[in-house]
C-alpha cells in the first residue's frame, strides 16, 4: 500500500504570494498539500513572538489557511 506524502508549505511573504501558490501546485503532484502562511508580509520576523494578542485562522482555501495575529480590520 502507498500512502501519499502530506506537505506542509509556509512562507513570510503572506498567503497570497505567488511564489506559494506556484510551490503547491507543484507539489501537489507528489502529495497532500497544506499551506499555512501569513494574512500579509512578514519577512524579517523570523524572531517574532505573538504573547499579546490571539491568533487567529482564515481558511481562504480547501488547502489553505491564513494566520494574523493583528486586530480585527
């Protein structure tokens, strides 16, 4: 029995880069594809910890979640 991959794929440039939706589709020919990035750019916080505020998750897609830790828009 082969069991497919499951693929995790994150990034700082935010949910809505091109650059990931392109790495899925690829990806996708090899496994189960999730992505869990940003709501928007985040580059350069990599060091950053969330202690203050809540996150919080929006499915945008089947396979896709955005994450935020700022208030409410």
């Amino acid at each position: 029995m082969i069991t497919k991959m499951r693929i995790l794929i994150s990034n700082d440039d935010g949910i809505y880069s091109p650059g990931i939706i392109a790495l899925a589709k690829v990806a996708s020919r090899f496994g189960e594809v999730r992505i869990v990035a940003p709501d928007v750019e985040q580059s350069s916080m990599g060091h950053a910890i969330t202690s203050s505020r809540p996150l919080r998750y929006k499915r945008i897609h089947e396979w896709a979640t955005a994450s935020s830790s700022q208030e409410e828009r």
